[in-house]
C-alpha cells in the first residue's frame, strides 16, 4: 500500500483547469474576458453631510466617472493594463487591471445639488452634502 500526501488545493487546481477547458471548447477564452474589480472604498457621517473615499491607486482622473441618477452614486472607470515593449516575462502579477463599478443608495437627506468630488494620490474623495432641513439643529429655550 503506498501513501500520498493529501493536497488539500489539488481539486480546486483540477476545477480551474476543466472550467478552462469547457470555455476554449466553444472558442471562448477566460483570460480574455474584460476583468472586473471592486475598488476598496470608506464611507463616513458627519453633521453636515457624508464622505466616500474610493481607493483608486495608479489611475487618472480623466478614467473615473461619477453620476447620480434617481438617488443612486454610482463612482465607475477602467485602469489599463500597461503594455511595455521591452518587457520581460512576469513572473507575478497582483494589481488589478479593468474596469471597475460601485454604487451606493444615497440617503433622502443628501442634496445632490452639492455633491463634490476630488482626486489627489489614488484616493477619490466624493462629498455629500446633507439638505439644511436634514441637518442637527439646537433649539434654544425662551
């Protein structure tokens, strides 16, 4: 009787490979398809409104949209893969390359009149103004 060593990631190795089989068997191939990845985002409250700060590194403003439309943020853009000619083979790849989506149900007290954006060294920071009636108020006693 021989033992084997159980490798516990052997199956999961094996799954990856049929799963890339079954694609390129009707010509499709996985690792052309358009990557898709969740930028790591904070969301914080204060009095006057809220704060979502995306964490964006190695993109230009000019590749970020923002729209909000009936009550949905929704911050969406696309960093390219950086091709170099002189190149040499990549031995290990872990940024994230493709386009990116989030989106967040605003809250009724956001007055989506004043929303502001900027974008300073891979942090995209949106403000959200809370409309004045929403706003803390104090009440003084007569």
């Amino acid at each position: 009787m021989t033992l084997m060593k159980w490798n516990s990631n052997r199956n999961l190795a094996s799954l990856n490979d049929e799963v890339e089989r079954f694609f390129k068997g009707f010509g499709l191939d996985p690792m052309s398809f358009d990557t898709v990845w969740y930028p790591s985002v904070d969301v914080s409250e204060n009095q006057n409104g809220y704060e979502i700060k995306a964490e964006l590194p190695g993109m230009k403003k000019d590749d970020i949209k923002i729209t909000v439309e009936e009550n949905v943020l929704m911050l969406q853009g696309e960093k390219k893969l950086e091709h170099k000619t002189d190149e040499k083979n990549v031995q290990l790849s872990e940024r994230f390359y493709g386009k990116f989506q989030r989106s967040f149900r605003l809250p009724k007290e956001v007055k989506s009149g004043g929303i502001k954006a900027s974008y300073q060294d891979g942090v995209l920071t949106v403000e959200l103004p809370k409309a004045e009636e929403a706003k803390p108020k104090e009440i003084t006693i007569g």
